[in-house]
C-alpha cells in the first residue's frame, strides 16, 4: 500500500540535499492574522496540493509563513549580482525564501518560495517584507505572462499578514507564494565564483545541469554548452517578451534565471505607443533597461554568467575566454532568429528563405506604429481581424497613417491567403487583452485602498484569456488615455 499524501505539498529539497553551503536554513516570519486574498486552485492542483486544504485556517497559516508544513526545509538562498550594471558582491533572499521542492503533475520538478516572509540573514537594511500591492502586482503579470504562454515563475497565492509595512506610507503586508522551475539566477554563480572558486561553481553547474539540461550532462564540453543553452533560453524569452511589449525594467543578473523563465516582477509594465526607448521605472533614469535595449542587456548578463564559467570551460585560461567568447558573438543572430519568428507570427507570415525581406517588412511596420504613435497591441491585433477577413479596425487605425498604404500592398503580396493554421499562429502572437498599466493599477489601488477585490479578480479573469475577443470585455483592450501613460512610473516593489 502507497503511503498517504502529506496534507499540503510532497516536498523533496534537492537543492538543500545536494548544495549545502550555498544557502542558510531559516524560518519565515510568522504572520499576526492571515487573511487569504488569492488562491490559484487550478496552480495548487498542479502541484499535486489539495486547494481546499490550503484555503482551510491551516493552509492559510502555511501560506502565511506562520506554520512551516511537514516535509518543507525552509532556507535563504546566497546569490550575488550586477545591479545596473554594479557588482554587489552579496545579495541573497532579503526577503524571500525557499520553502521546498515538489515534483509537480506533470514530472517536472518546481520550487515553492515565499516573497515577504521577513527578515533573513541576507535582508541588510530591509525588512524582509512585501506591501500588498506589489504582491498583487506580481500575481497579475506573472499570470498574465503564462496566459500569453511566455515561460515565468507563476504565483499560487497571496495573503495579508496582518501587519502594516513602512514604505513611502503604511501599507498591509503580504506573503506572495512563488512557484518557480528554480531560482538558480546569473547571480547564484557570481556569489560562488566572487566568494568560493571554480570548485563549487562547478556543483552549481552540475546542479543546473542535471535540472535543467539533462541532455548537456554527456556532452564533452557541458560548461560551454550550459552557457550556449542559457543563451538560448534568454534569446527566446527576450524575443517573446518583445512580441507583447514587455518591459521587465529591472534586469539586473540576480533577476535572470538559469531556466529560462522570467522571474522576479518589480517595475515591469506594457508598452502602449511603439517606442523602443520606452522606460517606467523610477529607478531607471538612464534608460538601461528600456524596451528595445532587453536583448542587449540579456547577452551583456550572459556574459556575466559566462566570466563564473570560464575555469571549467578550460583550464587555459585563454582558451576558455576564446571558446565563451565565440558563445556570447553567437548570441545577437540567436536573438535575430527568435525575433523574426515571434514578429512574422505577428504578422501572420510562413517562414521562407528570405529573412531580410522579411526583417524589412516588419520593421517598416513598427517604424509606421512608432512614426504615428499607435497603440503596440492594438495595431497587431488589427492586423490579424483583417486577416481573418476584418478590415474595419486596421482602416481606422490607418486612416491618418503615412506609407500604410504601400505597406499593406507588400504585406498582401508577401502572404495573400492565411490557412488556419497560419491564422490560428497569428491569433496566438497578437494578444487583444495585457495588463494595461491603468487597470493594473487601479485593480491594486481598489485592493490595497478600499478593500475591494472586485476589479483584481475581473482584470485577472480578462488576461487568462488573452487572445479571444469578447465584447463584454471590449474596454480592457483599450490603450491607457495618453495622459495617464505620459506620467506612468513604477517601482521596484520593495
Ligand atoms: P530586487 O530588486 O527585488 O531584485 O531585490 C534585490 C535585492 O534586494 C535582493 O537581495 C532582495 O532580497 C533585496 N531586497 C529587496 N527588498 C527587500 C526588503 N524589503 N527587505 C530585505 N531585502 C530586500
Ligand atoms: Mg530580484
């Protein structure tokens, strides 16, 4: 007879089993009165966990950080990492932790973390706590990002503590549980590159991997080819992050995973206008971090990773930096293929042998979007009903627009007919619903101000299903009024 399930999670910590010394056991802070505010059921489930026993008084005091579950072996996580661009030799989860691991439904094996559970030996000035407004936030858009079927971390639950966190004003704090592939970031193998050497560098790789590229651990080279397939990841991810008008706003290589998932949601927002300059951040005054500088800054992260690497690529030192250095030149045509794949799915094109007409052709269109300031989403969106045989919104939109005309005559004859398929690929690229920065912030305002629920749960419902239109949802697809985005700012949601 099979033993019975633990009542919450079947945790099995293999990063604590085989990577001790890289992090400390620590305890959450336990909350004064848990308030459950969002449970993700149909997430739990996946897990493997029962959602009535986690929404039940005890569940909620596990989700809260006050009950540590059977099987769970809570630590903080010891990672480094370039912060625009400086070093700072030791962050760490301030304030998060790594509750445990679980092998989920479907055989993959996922991390389950806390974000706002207290202080931890890595909290330096901070209070290891989160406002319920960004753990809000990150449920949002990380459930918005996997609705749009872009790898990230997902977010089970939030719920308030209790107890009122100072920030610019006082705000009810919350515990976020983060569900993540790992959180193994650029940043873990800059703390044991900067601190221990090549010999625990290289246990983290062989961690990395075992977890997440098995297939690497025949190769005869896995160190090059590790760098290699994490640059692949990150090219594929940026290039999905461009084909919506994601901005993460604040990748520094602590907030870069190894799997390949996005993680770690502060300032990110939506582009609306096309503009590759776009910026939100407060903290990002020089535009590091701007929409069309992402894939620059990815390959200028990778090259952090590949500088911890370097004494396990080879032992010649100067061939090492030869071999990285070749990986990392590979890295902008790696980046070009993905985004011509996401861009011309946007536009509803095959794939031929002429990349350049086709690179043309879209970015004639983004310099038409950019030129007349349009609406990012709404104008692919556009373009796909006229595909679908719907012209009404795109002549509208292009009523004014200088060079559309000649544009769409290139486009029809690039790609006269759409099969099902192809129009199905296109549908899938051209979201009608994002996170608008207007309703995300006025669902959290509703939330954190009024106590009211309402608006997050309506926005939430409305971005899981992105890509079909409904007319009931039909204001959720509209651009912010331009005033509101010309004063837009977000921070980092500590
Ligand atoms: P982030 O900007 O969210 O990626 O965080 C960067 C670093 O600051 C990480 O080491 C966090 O753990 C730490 N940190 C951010 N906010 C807090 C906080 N409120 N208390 C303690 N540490 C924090
Ligand atoms: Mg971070």
């Amino acid at each position: 007879m099979n033993a019975p399930a633990p009542p919450f999670f079947a945790f099995d910590n293999s990063y604590v089993r085989d990577l001790e010394e890289f992090y400390v056991h620590w305890k959450p802070t336990p909350a004064s009165k848990p308030v459950l505010i969002r449970l993700n059921e149909e997430l739990a489930r996946e897990l493997g966990a029962d959602p009535a026993a986690l929404a039940s008084p005890a569940g909620i005091e596990i989700l809260a950080g006050s009950r540590v579950p059977e099987g769970a072996e809570p630590i903080a996580q010891a990672y480094a990492g370039h912060q625009f661009g400086q070093f700072s030799p030791q962050l760490g989860d301030g304030r998060a932790l790594l509750l445990g691991e679980v092998i989920d439904r479907n055989g993959e094996r996922r991390d389950i973390a806390f974000k706002g559970s207290g202080r931890t030996p890595f909290s330096r000035n901070g209070d290891g706590k989160c406002a319920l407004g960004p753990a809000l936030r990150e449920y949002l858009i990380s459930e918005a990002m996997h609705a749009l079927g872009i790898p990230t971390t997902r977010s089970l639950a939030v719920v308030a503590t209790g107890d009122m966190v100072r920030r610019d004003r006082a705000q009810p704090g919350a515990v976020l549980t983060r569900v993540a592939a790992s959180h193994v970031r650029v940043g873990t193998f800059q703390f044991f590159a900067a601190h221990q050497g090549p010999e625990q560098v290289k246990r983290l790789a062989d961690y990395v991997i075992a977890r997440h590229y098995p297939t690497l651990a025949a190769s005869a080279q896995p160190y090059l080819d590790l760098l290699a397939a994490v640059g692949e990841r990150q090219a594929e991810l940026v290039a999905r992050w461009l084909g919506v008008g994601f901005i993460h706003g604040v990748m520094n290589t602590d907030n870069m995973t190894l799997s390949g998932e996005t993680i770690d949601y502060g300032p990110c927002a939506f582009m609306e206008v096309y503009s590759p300059g776009t910026v939100f951040s407060s903290i990002d005054s020089a535009g590091r971090y701007a929409y069309g500088k992402q894939a620059g800054i990815a390959r200028w992260n990778l090259a952090r990773l590949a500088e911890t690497l370097l004494p396990l690529i080879d032992a010649d030192a100067e061939r090492a930096v030869q071999a990285a250095t070749a990986v990392i030149d590979a890295l902008p045509e790696r980046q070009a293929v993905h985004w011509l794949r996401v861009f011309r799915a946007k536009l509803g094109i095959d794939e031929t042998d002429d990349a350049e007409a086709d690179r043309t052709l879209i970015d004639d269109f983004l310099r038409i979007l950019k030129q007349d300031r349009l609406d990012f989403t709404v104008a692919f969106r556009a373009l796909f009903d006229a595909a679908a045989g719907d012209a009404t919104r795109l002549n509208s939109l292009m009523a004014e627009a200088t060079d559309f005309a000649d544009w769409r005559s290139r486009w029809q004859a690039r790609q006269p007919t759409h099969s099902p398929d192809l129009l199905a690929t296109m549908q899938h690229a051209n979201p009608c619903y994002i996170p608008r920065n207007h309703r995300v912030e006025a669902a959290l305002d509703a939330a954190v101000d009024d106590n009211n629920l309402a608006p997050f749960e309506r926005l939430l419902a409305v971005i899981r299903a992105p890509f079909d239109e409904r007319p009931t949802d039909a204001e959720y697809a509209e651009p912010a009024p331009t005033e509101f985005t010309t004063g837009y700012m977000t921070f980092c949601g500590t």
